[in-house]
C-alpha cells in the first residue's frame, strides 16, 4: 500500500473554508495585572488570532498573535510578502475602521472570509464589504504556490 501524500494547499485552503462559524477563535484567555482576562473580548478582537491560527498550524508562521501588527510583523519574517492581484488562499489586509486594521483570507476574486466584530465568528462576505472597507495589501507565501483559477468555485 502506497504512503498518502497530504495536499498542502488544499488542506490549508480546506481549512479557512471550513472555519466558517467556528467560535474556535472566539477566546484567548491571560492574566493580566493579576487578574483573569479575555484578550480577544468573546470573539470582538479575533481577526488576527483567526488569521494567525492558521497560518501557525500549517507553519507559514511561528507563533498565534492576538494583533495585526504582531502578525504581519511575523508574516514578513516567514517569508510572505505582497502581491498585486488575490490569490485563492491570499491573506488580505484591509484599511483601518474604528482605530483597527483588520485581517483576513481571499476565497475567490469576489469573497473573502474573516472574524466578524459583530457575530464574533469567521463568517463569508465580500472581498471589499461591499465597497465598504479598501483594501491595502494581498499577501502570499511561495509554499502555497499552484495554479490557482479564481473563477472556479
């Protein structure tokens, strides 16, 4: 019998997918100044620990962080960087709304997933919210590289 060969890509894209819903990002739990605390307030601030998450299990980063920045900042020293057009898979950066930039996956040319402050979960939605949020960066990781066709489904 042949040993698998586990798809990387799919795995991972399979993965983003498939988190819709989940309150798995919702909690991130400290003590902070000698008292219990929930970093991520129930889901309200977990786009960059959904987003970090992922990355991490599939070792495209070397650790979870709970902020944008933290994030992007170790997305750079593990070998990300920008690309011009989405890629299926991509990580997008979206432009700062209420003091916050906000993190999330490319799923085709026109949907993304990310954490919703309201619903506190990964939920689908537009790559740009409907016109309502501009995008600053995509970024992609060559260990992700395939063809890649955003108009499939």
């Amino acid at each position: 019998m042949t040993k698998p060969k586990p798809l990387f890509f799919e795995n991972y894209f399979s993965m983003i997918k498939n988190s819709e819903g989940s309150r798995m990002f919702q909690d991130f739990f400290a003590i902070l100044n000698g008292k219990k605390k929930n970093l991520t307030q129930k889901g309200r601030l977990s786009c960059a620990f959904f987003v970090s998450s992922i990355l991490y299990h599939f070792s495209l980063i070397k650790a979870p962080h709970l902020t944008v920045e933290g994030t992007l900042k170790d997305m750079k020293n593990s070998g990300w960087f920008e690309i011009k057009k989405p890629k299926k898979g991509c990580v997008i950066l979206w432009e700062k709304k209420k003091g916050h930039f906000h993190l999330g996956f490319c799923l085709s040319s026109r949907k993304a997933i990310s954490n919703s402050r309201q619903k506190r979960v990964p939920i689908l939605h537009s790559i740009d919210f409907s016109g309502k949020r501009k995008i600053i960066s995509f970024f992609w990781h060559k260990k992700l590289d395939k063809k890649v066709d955003l108009n499939k489904k």
